[in-house]
C-alpha cells in the first residue's frame, strides 16, 4: 500500500484552516501531518515534519508566503509549495513561479481542485488552477495584431491533437475537463501536455495560455 502523501498546512486564518482540513479529512490517499499559522512558523514545521507538500497562505504575518517560499525550497527542496491565495493577479503568480511553487491554487477554487492539486505536487507536476490561468489572460493586452514569428514557429511545431488540446488549456479547462471534451483519458491529456510544453519551452500552464493567446489560437 502507498503512504499517503504528507501535508503541512500554513494560512494565518483558523477558519480557512479548518475549511481546508475538513476538505482533505476523507481522502485517504492525504494526511495532514501540521498546521502553521504564520510564514516563519511554515519553515520551522516544514523542517521538523519534512512533509511531501505545503499549503501555503501568500500572505501571513511575521514572513508572508512569497518569502516562506524562497526559504523552504532552500533549505527542503524535495518539498513541493502548493500556494494558496485569495488573489489572482498575475504578478503574485509569476512571483509564486518563479520562487519554485509547484502550483497556485485559489481559495474559492472548487473543492476538488485541492486534492487534484496535492497529488499532482507530490507526483512532481506543476498544477495551476484553471481559473488562475483563466484570470491572468484576462489581466493580459490584447495580442498584437502580427503574432511574433518565433511563437508562430513553436505552434507550427504541434501535431492538430496537441494544438486542439494547447487550446483548451488556454481556454482554461482542467485535464479532467479537456479529457471529457476530446473524449481520451487524462492519462492521454497528461502525454499531450508534456509533449506540447516540450515542443513550446514552456514550464506550465500559465506561459503555455500566454504563447497560445499571442499566436492567436483562441480567436
């Protein structure tokens, strides 16, 4: 039998916390292993309970999450971040990214999505939810009317499938959404989306919707 993938939960608010734990209670498949209530408390626990994830609030008291961040993939890299925000702007996402999240979820997501999320970061897979990627492309300028040529280039690269499936990315369904849409498994999805993040250099979902956007892919 598998062990369970190991969680540390870190949100400055009680009420959030205990909505979160009542989520993830009946999977077996999860345990919830600390709760810290503070970005500075995040780390300590982090590197007693060395736990396959951490939830983390963007924003706490005493060292808010973008800066718990940079610390526990410093000092636990093996760790996987999973942040957690109320905000979708864009900027808190590339920060997030770029500070070795290894997804963003927001807290009004559908509670399935947490789980999703979870197991997708232990497996070592970024997760952006599908309505942070659908909130940065509306945050974003409308594309210029000439898509650059080298992001023509990169989707000229793409079989139809993976285009088709590039598309509905962007138009942010999840891979269970855009696995009922094309009628595959999400197993199949997963295969396209590594293909098409290998063939596009892109790192995740978010700057894979940004390049499908500026090539004009969504209409």
């Amino acid at each position: 039998m598998t062990a369970p993938i190991r969680v540390l939960l870190a949100d400055d608010d009680r009420l959030v916390r205990a909505a979160l734990e009542t989520i993830l209670r009946p999977f077996d498949d999860i345990t919830l292993v600390a709760q810290a209530g503070d970005g500075r408390q995040a780390i300590d626990l982090t590197l007693l309970h060395r736990p396959d994830v951490v939830l983390l609030d963007i924003r706490m008291p005493m060292m808010d999450g973008l800066a718990a961040l940079r610390e526990i993939r410093r000092g636990s890299p093996s760790v996987q971040v999973v942040m957690l925000t109320t905000f979708g702007e864009d900027d808190y996402v590339g920060q997030a990214l770029t500070g070795g999240a290894a997804g963003f979820l927001l807290k009004d997501s559908a509670a399935d999505e947490l789980p999703h999320a979870i197991r997708a970061a232990a497996a070592g897979n970024a997760y952006l939810s599908p309505k942070v990627t659908r909130q940065v492309l509306n945050r974003l300028p409308a594309p210029a009317p000439a898509a650059p040529s080298e992001d023509l280039a990169r989707v000229r690269t793409l079989s139809d499938r993976e285009r088709e499936v590039l598309v509905l990315l962007a138009q942010g369904l999840s891979n269970a959404e855009i696995s009922t849409r094309l009628f595959v498994t999400e197993g199949t999805v997963k295969t396209h989306l590594y293909r098409v993040f290998t063939k596009i250099g892109c790192d995740n979902r978010v700057q894979a919707a940004m390049l499908a956007q500026r090539a004009g892919l969504l209409g």
